[in-house]
C-alpha cells in the first residue's frame, strides 16, 4: 500500500533498522567507570573558579572590541570612518616600504 506516495516500509526492514541505530548498553560498571571519569573532568580543582573569573575578563574584552568598532566605524552606515581610512593608508603604506 502508498500512502501519499511513500511506500510502506517491511516490518524486516524497520526491525533492522532499529537494530543497526540502538546505541550499545552499558552494563552498570562501564556506566560508573564513565561518570567517574565526567566526574574526574568537570571537578578538577580550580577549573569552576578559573571559569568563573574569567567571565568577567571575556565580557570586558567583548565589550572593548564592540567600542572599537563603533570608534572607527558610522554609525548609521557601518562604514570605516575618516581617522579609519586614514590610519590603513598609513598602515598599508608603511607595509608597502619595509626592506
């Protein structure tokens, strides 16, 4: 039978399918052996505060890249402005003279 133009799959067919996708079981030992080792990852000493402190640094240096763009850029057209333009002149032009 087709159903809007599908046809229907066997059932020998869906059966195999399941089969081949199933992830294998862990027995009770592999399954505490690998929370030991997410345990072991996610709580070695110092990683929670390492994060933590860095966080502040990454939010004040996202901010500092979003006011250096708004510096050299319009705000209207998000164009490079002026001092921008100028400033890679002089920048391409030093490149260019370097022995």
């Amino acid at each position: 039978m087709v159903a809007l133009g599908f046809p229907r799959p066997s059932p020998a067919r869906v059966v195999s399918q399941r089969s081949t996708t199933e992830e294998p079981v862990e027995t009770p030992e592999q399954a505490a052996e690998h929370q030991k080792l997410v345990n072991e990852v996610l709580g070695r000493a110092g990683l929670r505060e390492s994060v933590s402190q860095a966080a502040p640094i990454l939010a004040n240096l996202r901010d500092l890249a979003r006011a250096e763009f708004r510096a050299s850029t319009d705000a209207l057209t998000a164009l490079p402005n002026q001092r921008t333009v100028k400033d890679t002149v002089k920048r391409m032009a030093a490149h260019t003279y370097e022995p």
